[in-house]
C-alpha cells in the first residue's frame, strides 16, 4: 500500500462507526435512487394474499417481459447490472421475494419452494402478467422451477442461475452445512462478511466504496437472525440430507414435468452449489442445455453480468425471441 492510501486509511479508520454506517445509508440510499433513474425503473407495491410485495418495474414498450427472482439475502436492486443491459430489449419485473427487501415478512409462515409458488403466483396474477421470460438465481432459481411447474401456460422460456430446488444428497453443499447447523446466512462480524462474499464470488467482486460497504455490512449482519429464522422453519428439524422429508423440500422428482425451454447457468467455481448439478439437472429436463462459466462463482449475473446477458440472450434468440 502506497503511503497515500495508507494515510487515506487511517483518517478512515479514526471515524466513528456509527457515523461511517449513518453516511453509507445516506450514500447506498442515493446510489439507489439513480440506479433506479438510470434504468427507468418505477418502484410499486402489489397487494397479494398474505402482504405487499415490492417490484420494479421497468417499461420500454418492448415485446417480451422478462421476471427475474433473486437469491437468499438479496434484493430487486442488485439486479441493476444486469438489468441495465437486458433493458434495451426488454420489459422487466423485479420483485423483492417475500421475507427480503421491502416485501412482506410474516414470522408464521414456512419459506419453503412451495409458500413462494403460491405467492408469486398470486403476484402474477395481480399484476396482470400472462406470458413472459423467467429467470432466478439461487433460491429465485428454485422458486423459478417452482413457478414454471405451476404456470406453464405464462412462462415462456426458463433460465435458472446456480439454482435452488434441485439436491445431490452426496455432494458437498451448502445444504450439507445447512442441516448440519452452519448457517452461512448468518454473519457476526465484517470479517465474518468478508467470508461470506468469498463464498459467494469468485474473482471478480461488485465494487463497493467503503462508506456504503460500512451499511451493507451492517445492514446484513443486523438480518442474521431473521435468515436463521427463515432457513430454521424451512427445514423444520431436518438434520441429514437423508431424511425423508428432503424430498418435500426438492424438486429432483418434479424436473422431468417442465415443458418450456430451459436454459441452466453455473459458476465453474460456486462454493454453494457444486457446478456438476447443471449437467444433472439437464439431463431430467427436457428442451434444457447447461452452460457452465469459467472462473465464476454462485452469481454470474452479478460477478461478470455483461457474459451474463450475452449468454441469456443468444439462449432467447435460438427460440426466436
């Protein structure tokens, strides 16, 4: 570290940390604000069953529509990227899946593949949206399935990015941590953040500035117990990935009934999810191909969403989108 940056570094740290995490909230909450202008996004609320869900909608008058469902922890906004570029040919819808960001967060409900199913599809209809493309990442990737199983009439093409949904009861996964009582989800620390974005990328981290890295880490170590809480009434008790009741949390056996064109993304490097799942899974779907990024980690759309999108699109052309 060059002698600037070092003294750079210690006037940071001579900050208190409330105020570096009380001016990261004023800088992440404007950062949001123009990402959303940038992408022509309008924020709105959609009443379903159970609560509210907030989405963002993005309308260029285009043809297709694509939906797009974010991983555990995460949130509609961290899309932008990605979403920036698929803008220019697409309608989008990103919604905030129920337990996270600004949607509905009910302490009684069980937040498995099957309550997320039955919410989005309530939100599909209240918004009044009959055909487009969907795409998930991680738990938005299992939800997707999940989706598709029970609309097949509205989705049009699937794309599942390191998803949820489907398990390998003998390979390592973060599955095999979760039922033995590591939960990832739950941070204590920055260091223990830091750890946590490592498992998550592989090479290529987002930029974050350090004041708004200061409320994005805090921000997430403050929802450790509620991620608990949600992955703790999921797995109701289950402790071995050979417990009976595994099978009602996975969709090994309800992949063969997806009918749409199927498109499976994999980071050669996720530490979650080991990457072999894509050629598995796309052996029990049919109209699916696989395809496996090199030096990525568990989400492509964020880590490099440029081959992301290139990728995405060329699978949207070859059905004639």
């Amino acid at each position: 570290m060059s002698n600037g940056l070092a003294i750079i570094r210690r006037c940071y740290e001579k900050i208190p940390p409330d105020s570096r995490r009380k001016f990261g909230k004023i800088l992440f909450d404007s950062a949001v604000k123009t990402r959303r202008k940038i992408l022509g996004a309008e924020e709105k609320s959609t009443k379903i069953s159970d609560g509210y869900v907030s989405w963002l909608h993005v309308d260029n008058h285009c043809p297709e529509t694509v939906l797009f469902l974010h991983g555990f922890g995460d949130n509609k906004d961290n899309f932008f990227d990605a979403a920036r570029l698929l803008a220019k040919n697409y309608n989008l819808v990103i919604p905030d899946l129920p337990g996270f960001g600004q949607s509905f967060k009910p302490v009684d409900a069980v937040y498995d593949l099957p309550a997320y199913g039955k919410w989005l599809s309530e939100f599909l209809e209240s918004i009044e949206l009959d055909e487009f493309h969907l795409a998930g990442n991680s738990l938005g990737g299992g939800i997707a399935l999940q989706l598709t199983l029970l609309n097949p009439d509205k989705v049009k093409t699937l794309t599942v990015i390191d998803p949820a949904g489907f398990v390998g009861v003998d390979d390592d996964s973060v599955y095999q941590e979760l039922v033995s009582g590591r939960n990832i989800f739950k941070v204590n620390s920055a260091q223990e953040f830091e750890s946590f974005m490592d498992r998550v990328f592989c090479k290529k981290r987002p930029f974050i500035p350090p004041f708004i890295k200061d409320h994005i880490t805090h921000d997430f170590i403050s929802r450790g117990e509620w991620h608990e809480y949600m992955i703790a009434t999921t797995l109701s008790g289950v402790t071995s990935l050979r417990d009976d009741r595994v099978k009602g949390l996975s969709l090994n056996e309800e992949l063969p009934k997806i009918g749409v064109p199927t498109l499976i993304l994999w980071g050669d490097n996720d530490t979650l999810f080991p990457h072999k799942w894509a050629h598995e899974m796309c052996t029990l779907i049919p109209n699916s191909q696989a395809h496996v990024f090199s030096d990525m980690g568990h989400s492509v759309q964020m880590e490099r969403p440029s081959h992301f999108v290139s990728v995405y699109e060329t699978f949207l052309g070859a059905q004639g989108v």
